[in-house]
C-alpha cells in the first residue's frame, strides 16, 4: 500500500501584545551600563577592569536587520534594574504560560483547516525551552483542546517545528495517525541574557501552529503536499544554554550566564551558512526539483544576512524580497517559530503547483528542510 500524501492545511500565528523597538531595548541597555560603570568606577579608573560599552540601535539594524520584537512582558525586561521580563507563577490547576500561547495558534490553525480538535491524533509541542519537564505541555493542550490520540514534547531548538513537521508526516504516513497538530510556543525572551551586548536584542516571543492531514481526511480548500523532509544534525558548541535539572546537584551557579542562551555569533554565521545551503539544493536534488522551480523559502529567521546568503546560495542570485521573505525585521529571531511565521504571513498568493521550502537551523547545530508544493 502507498502511504498516504501529508497535507499542510492551516497555519496559525500568535502575536505577544508587547513590541519592544531598538531604541527602547537600547536605551535600557545603555542606562544599566552607566550604572554598571559607575558602581565599578573605582575598579575602571584603577585600571582593573575595562567600562562596559553602549549598544547602538544602527548596529543591531545593520548586524542583524531586526527593527523590533514582541514580547509577553516588556516592563521587566526594559527595567534596567530587572532587564528579565516579569511572569507570574501559575497555579498547578491554571492552564500554563506556554500552554495558552499554544492555545490561542492552534486554534487558529484549527480554524484555517476546518478542521475540530477532537479530530486530531497527535499533537507536538516543539519548541527550545520547556516551562517544566513533566507533564508535557503537549499533554495540557491535548486536553485544553479537546483533542484525541496522543501528545508529546520535543526540543530541538530553533530546528524545532521543521523535526516536529518531520515526526507529524510519517506518523501520517505509517497510517497509525490522520491528522496532527505541530505547536512552537517560544518564550525566547526568559533565556536571552539582556545585559549581554553582543546578543540582548536577539529574540523575540511568539508561537506557530500547524495542522497536518492525510490527503484521504483533509476537507481545506487550500493546502500544501509535503513533498519532502530532511533533518541534519552536527554536534558544536557555538550556541549553547546549560540551563538544566543538573545544576542543582553539580552545585553549579544557577543565574551564571551561562545558564542563558549564549553564542559566537560570527562562528555560527560561518558555520551554518554552508551547511544550510547544502542540506537545501542536495534535498531538491533528491527530489528532482531544479532551484529556479523554487518560488519561495521560508527560512528560519535569525539574521539577514545569514537568509540572503543562504537564498543566494540556493537560488543562484540574489534573492527578490518575496522568494525569501523576512519577518525578523518585526519579531526578531523567534528560534523554533521563525519560520513558520514567514510561512503564515507569506504563502497565500502561491499559484497551485509552486515549489516552497521550510528550512530552520541552529542550535546542535541542527537543520530541517521541509519542501512543500501548492496544491
Ligand atoms: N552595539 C554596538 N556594537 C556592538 C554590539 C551592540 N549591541 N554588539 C557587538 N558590537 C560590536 C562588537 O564589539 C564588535 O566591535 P569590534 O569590531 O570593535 O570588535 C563589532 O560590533 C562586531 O561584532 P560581532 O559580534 O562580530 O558582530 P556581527 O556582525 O557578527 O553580528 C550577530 C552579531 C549576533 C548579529 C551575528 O553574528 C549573527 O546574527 N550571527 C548568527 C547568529 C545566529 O544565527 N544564531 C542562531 C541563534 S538560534
């Protein structure tokens, strides 16, 4: 028996209701460091320790492209005596932080597939931080939802919704699932480190919902076939968070910075740019698909430059705005979520037939790469 064609047929997208834009982020950043320096005035002027620096809103633009980013708290995190955003503890019987962003994009992507929780099979949460290790939060939505079969959490960072799509489409193909839901709801904001200057204006919060169907179910008048996935994984250290339930016992500082996202960033540029590329032309190849059939790629959405070398190396020339577009300008890197957005924002005006591409990358290294065609 073949297996069954998977169907993408409905995306959902929710938006935090905070923007924090560069300036503000920056002048938050630049008055802890004036306090910072002051305290340490004696430690400076003595020699023994160097002032910190400001950061500047034309750097961030010009470095990574990012204009804004929303997020669940902007008073903590523009605090510069907090610079974390401020969250409320939730009772164990309250629906959790993650759990409700998650709500809000699968109902909507529910919504967009016509299709009734209770008819869902399986659903994934995948995303790069987990509010808790058990239960998982995929569970908490299941039921939120009304949603049937079974749940489960996956974290493979900003690779996250690209190995969560992989898992969905061949639990459809085995048969043992029709339809499944795909949930990336990032709090990037709790593990970015807003006293760092190289990356304080990285992230941004947000999550993405996908419905996945078996062609035999599916009813949406509009959808995508997955043609193809392919995943890679390369071990390095170039992004890291040790962040973990071992800390405790390893007696190991848990507010260390390195408990928070931390990168080298230029390395990660370098490093990730080739790797990408490869995974994407080598994937059309397998597939029979020429790069100038490709109409768009919905790349993850970290840096700029890091997409349009990526688009060139793929396309073979530089890429128009619309064959890889950019959400980051607005929500900044939103890790597992990134390029799902760009998918949600940017596939409406697709003929039936065009080539796309969902492709993330980051942290392992990891990368995805999801080819979809108009149906
Ligand atoms: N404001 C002003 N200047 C800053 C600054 C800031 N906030 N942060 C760094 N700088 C300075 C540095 O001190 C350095 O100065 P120097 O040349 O005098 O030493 C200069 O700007 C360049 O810094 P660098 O860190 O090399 O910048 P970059 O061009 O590599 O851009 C990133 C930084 C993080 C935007 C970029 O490397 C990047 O996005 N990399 C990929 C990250 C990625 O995809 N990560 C995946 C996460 S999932």
């Amino acid at each position: 028996m073949t297996p069954a064609k998977v169907l993408i047929t409905g995306s959902g997208l929710y938006t935090p209701p905070n923007a924090i834009d560069n300036d503000a982020l920056v002048a938050s950043y630049n008055a802890w460091v004036d306090a910072e320096n002051a305290r340490q005035q004696a430690a400076i002027d003595a020699g023994e320790r160097e002032p910190l620096a400001h950061s500047s809103s034309e750097f961030i633009v010009k470095a990574s492209g990012i204009q804004s980013r929303y997020v669940l708290d902007a008073e903590g995190i523009l605090n510069p005596e907090r610079m974390r955003p401020q969250l409320d503890e939730r009772a164990n019987d309250a629906p959790g932080i993650q759990c409700e962003m998650a709500l809000a994009a699968a109902r909507q992507a529910l919504d967009s597939a016509g299709v009734a929780a209770a008819d869902i099979d399986l659903v994934i949460v995948a995303c790069s931080n987990l509010e808790r290790a058990y239960p998982a939060v995929a569970v908490e939505l299941q039921q939120a939802l009304g949603a049937g079969g079974y749940a489960f959490d996956m974290n493979v960072a900003c690779s996250s919704a690209t190995f969560a799509i992989d898992n969905a489409v061949n639990a459809i193909r085995g048969g043992g699932v029709r339809r499944a839901l795909v949930v990336n709801p990032e709090v990037c904001s709790a593990h970015l480190n807003f006293r760092d200057r190289d990356s304080h204006f990285i992230f941004g919060d947000a999550c993405t919902a996908l419905v996945l169907e078996s062609e035999e179910v599916a009813t949406a008048a509009s959808s995508f076939e997955v043609v193809g996935t392919r995943l890679l994984t390369r071990f390095s250290n170039a992004i890291r968070n040790n962040a973990g339930f071992l800390n405790r016992v390893t007696d190991s500082d848990p507010l260390a910075v390195d408990k928070l996202f931390v990168q080298e960033g230029r390395r990660v540029f370098k490093d990730v740019c080739p790797m990408v590329a490869e995974l994407i032309r080598d994937h059309l190849s397998s597939l029979q698909i020429t790069p100038s059939s490709v109409s768009r790629l919905w790349l993850h959405q970290a840096n700029r430059h890091m997409n349009d070398l990526i688009a060139r190396r793929v396309l073979g020339h530089e890429p128009e705005l619309d064959q890889a577009p950019i959400i980051l300008d607005r929500y900044a890197n939103t890790s597992s979520a990134g390029s799902v957005i760009a998918f949600h924002l940017h596939h409406q005006d697709l003929e039936p037939g065009a080539f796309g591409v969902v492709c993330s990358f980051g942290a392992g290294y990891s990368a995805g790469c999801v080819v979809i065609r108009r149906r």
